[in-house]
C-alpha cells in the first residue's frame, strides 16, 4: 500500500486554505501509538470524529493485522474531499463504511463509543464563523456549567464533544496543540477534565521530534479515561521521531520504556496543572519574585491597519502629515535585531523605507484637523476602515490607541528567541511587542531591572508562563509576563536589598 503523505504548501492561497480547515495529518507513528492505547483497554469499537485521510483507520488495520484482532471502524467528517484522500492512501470504502458527512461537534453521533481517536482540525477562534462561535460557547457552557473563554478553538470542542460521548470505562487519544493547557481557557477545561475523568498520560515532543514538520504548533497527545479521576499522570517527552519505543510504552501499559527516544516521568496531578502540562516537570518551590512585582505589562499598540496607520518617513512626507501627528514607532520584532534599539537602529530602518512612523490622530472632529490629515483619515473611510472588527468599536474610528514610552519591550512571538529589549530610541511599539512599565522610575532601579531581566536565568524561566508553538516558539501575553518568576538569587545579588523584601514591595 502506497501512502501519500501530506505536503505542506509554504505560503499562500494553498495553506491559508489548510489553516481555515485545520487539516494536518497524523503521521502513521503518531496514529499507530494512540491507537495502541485504545485497543490495549480492551476497546473494540473506534470512533475517529476528523477522519481526514485515515490515519487512524490505516493504523487500524495494521494492529489488527499484528494482534488478529476485529476492530470496527466509525468517524465523521466535514470535508468529503478528505474521504477521498483516504481512499488515495489505500483504504477501501469497506473501511471507511461507518463514516459520515457531518459536523461532529455541532450535529454529533445519537451514540456513544468505547475508543476514541482523534487529530481534531486545529482552527484558530478568529477563524470560526460568529454564528459557529456561539454555536460552540452555548455548548461548552451547557457541559462545564459556564462557558469557555472566546479564544478557545474548534479542537477544544472536539474533545469535549468526545468526552461527553466516551462509554463509561472508555479510553479516549487526542493529538492536539499546546495551547490546550497553556490557553487563558485551559484552567477551567482541566479543572473539569481532571474532576470528571481519569487522565492517564501526557506525550509531548522535543522540536526535533515534532510530528508536524513545519507547522507553528507544539502538538501534544493526550490519553484519557473515562473512570474515576486519580492524583498522578505519566509524562512522556519524545526526543527523537518515529519511535517504536513510544509504541511499546503505550502498549505495555505504560510499563515499558527502555531506549533513549523518550524521557518519562510520574507526575503529580495538581503539579502538573499548576506548572502547565505542557511544560517540564516543576522542580521544588517557584521563586517567591515575580515580574509584576517590579514592573506591569501593556501590549502594544492595535491599529487595526498597520497599512494605514504604520508609515514610512517617505510615505508621511508625501502626504504632508504635520509631526504632531506621528510618533515614532516599530512594529515587527525582525526590525530589531538585538536587546536594544537605539536612534541610530531607527535610522537605519528608514533608509530601509521600513515603517517606522505611527499616524496617531485624537479624537477631535474631522473638520478640526489640518487639511492633509482629513484628506488621509477621508481615504481611509473610502477604502472601507471604519467597518474593520477593531477599528469599529473606536470612537471615532481614527483615535490611535496611547501608551507612554515604555522603557523596556519585549519580544513575545518570533522565529528569533522570545526576548526583553532596552527602548533608546523611546519608541511605541505596536502588537509584535509588550510594554514593561518598571513599577519606580529612578535609573538605577531601571538598570538594575533591565540587567535582571536580560540575565540567561530569567530568560529560560519564559517557558513557565508561555504558550509553546512550533521550533520551540513561544508566545507570552501580557498577564502571563507578570507572572514571570525572577529567580531570588537575581533578585538578591543584583538588585538593591529593597526590591527583594516584601515589606518595601508594598511601595508599588
């Protein structure tokens, strides 16, 4: 049988194509092992509610193959061209008899399984239609007794519509992103998961052994049951990819785990929660510091049409907008190639003709402004701005967001390492950066932060409070940066005694 494995186009209209349905196959290592887990419950009926291209059915049929077992197959899904996928990577219609056009989280199965399997589509909130997004909070609030977060994705509500249709007894593997436990929706979700059912194990993946080459997200596989919850959890990191040993763990029961692809490890289930299941076990006590001690986080500017409001020098001058009405600003974290920006930096990116220039109107009415600025803010009602999401709620449409210059930025999503950034140049960043306001405004205090924030230590504790994505990204909101932890020997060694004493931290 002859597979064709899915090639991802780069960029453009064939891979805005596969994020707006979240369609990213398994790879056939992946399947197998979480099918693995399913059939060693003793499960003999699987349910896949993504069917795709089949991955967990070919997987299937090679376990049946391996252990003489019967396996009988059912699934969903929304997109028929993926059937006939399936049916390219060698699957028969036999196989694929028990799957239906439908969708599974809106209209779902009028029954339950025993085995669930699942690489739900991974489409982002922004994505989802309003009409589907209330569709899917007006269920989730039915099942959890209050509604999710409205940046929970379509695949959060795949797994609770499995969850919900998962026999008594039943074992239940999903693949799915990191931002399932890292989301501002996760604490509630598995609160509730973790109280109603039993999780098992947790599987996530190195980069170099990631399952989706090329794709911003840091998959991880979750195994569950549905029995009554327990107080610890195995979690498995896969440092290397296609490994048998991840098979042979699932399948022994999670008993057997020689070979050096993996690292395994008990943890404890309200450690795991409170550290992020996502992430490395915790080790001892967190640091008593943390960053929103010493400093708050704002993030930066939303203009709602960087196009518009984001200029050039060159661009500002042909229009002949007055100064008053620019500020300098930047905009994209590869316009800052180091931990600081500096005026000569900005320089260089306008003989770059890189924005660096943010058109920032007030709120006056439009016939108060000079006649260069009605002319642009009168192009921008022609080109349809003010019917844009964000631009719509302002009142009126042009007033720019305003920050005050904040001394130090920082990098929180990007191919380059997530990083804090000294502003020189008192610039305003737009939302590629946050803002860190120190919480006093002395210089020595300023310098001492920023020596502290810089240091490698500091740095690493990121992954604590981050949302993983793909090649070891991370992304860090603004709440999540307060909550930082700034090791105490930081603290104690480089700052002033006053930062580190709680007594002087009532100050701020």
């Amino acid at each position: 049988m002859r597979i064709r494995h899915q090639k991802l186009p780069p960029s453009g209209v064939k891979r805005e194509a596969l994020r707006e349905k979240g369609q990213f196959w398994t790879p056939d290592w992946v399947a197998e092992a979480m099918l693995g887990y399913v059939v060693v419950g003793g499960c003999t009926t699987i349910f896949d509610p993504a069917v795709g291209a089949g991955a967990f059915f070919r997987a299937a049929r090679k376990i049946q193959q391996e252990l003489g077992l019967t396996l009988g197959l059912f699934g969903t899904e929304m997109h028929p061209a993926a059937i006939s996928e399936a049916l390219e990577n060698g699957l028969s219609k036999e196989d694929l008899a028990g799957v239906e056009i439908r969708n599974f989280v809106v209209d779902p199965p009028p029954r339950s399984f025993a085995g669930i399997v699942a690489n739900p589509p991974y489409i982002r909130h922004h994505r989802l239609p309003p009409s589907i997004k209330a569709q899917l909070r007006a269920f989730g609030g039915l099942l959890l007794g209050r509604p999710l977060d409205g940046r929970a994705g379509i695949h959060i509500y795949f797994l609770l519509r499995a969850l919900e249709l998962l026999e008594n007894g039943g074992r239940l593997a999903f693949i799915m992103p990191a931002d399932t436990c890292e989301g501002v929706f996760s604490a509630p979700l598995w609160n509730w998961i973790t109280g109603k059912f039993r999780l098992d194990a947790v599987v996530t993946f190195a980069p170099s052994a990631t399952p989706f080459p090329g794709v911003d997200t840091n998959a991880m596989i979750f195994m569950i049951r549905n029995c009554p919850p327990g107080k610890d959890l195995f979690w498995a990191k896969c440092t290397k990819p296609n490994a048998e040993q991840l098979k042979r763990w699932i399948r022994s029961g999670f008993s057997q785990c020689e070979g050096d692809a993996m690292v395994v490890s008990r943890r404890d289930l309200a450690e795991a929660l409170g550290t992020g299941l996502s992430r490395e076990p915790s080790e001892g006590a967190r640091s008593s510091s943390l960053l929103g001690d010493f400093a708050y986080v704002l993030r930066g500017v939303a203009t709602g049409a960087n196009e518009f409001f984001f200029l050039t020098a060159k661009r500002a001058k042909e229009l002949g907008i007055p100064g008053d009405y620019l500020i300098r600003a930047v905009g994209r974290t590869r316009d800052v190639s180091g931990d600081e920006i500096t005026p000569d930096a900005l320089e260089q990116l306008e003989k770059l003709s890189r924005p660096s220039l943010l058109f920032s109107p007030d709120g006056r009415r439009l016939d108060l402004f000079p006649k260069p600025v009605r002319d642009y803010l009168a192009h921008g009602e022609e080109i349809g701005l003010p019917k844009r999401p964000l631009i719509a709620s302002r009142n009126p449409w042009y007033k720019m967001e305003r920050r005050p210059v904040p001394p130090i930025l920082f990098a929180y999503l990007g191919r380059r390492n997530a990083r804090f950034i000294r502003n020189l140049a008192g610039v305003i960043p737009l939302t590629g950066f946050l803002c860190v306001y120190p919480r006093r405004h002395d210089p020595d205090y300023l310098e001492k932060l920023w020596e502290i924030l810089r240091h490698p230590q500091t740095v690493a504790n990121l992954s604590l409070v981050g949302k993983s994505y793909g090649a070891g990204a991370i992304k860090v909101e603004p709440r999540a940066l307060e909550k930082l932890p700034i090791p105490a020997s930081l603290v104690s060694h480089i700052a002033p005694a006053e930062m580190s004493t709680p007594q002087q931290m009532d100050i701020f």
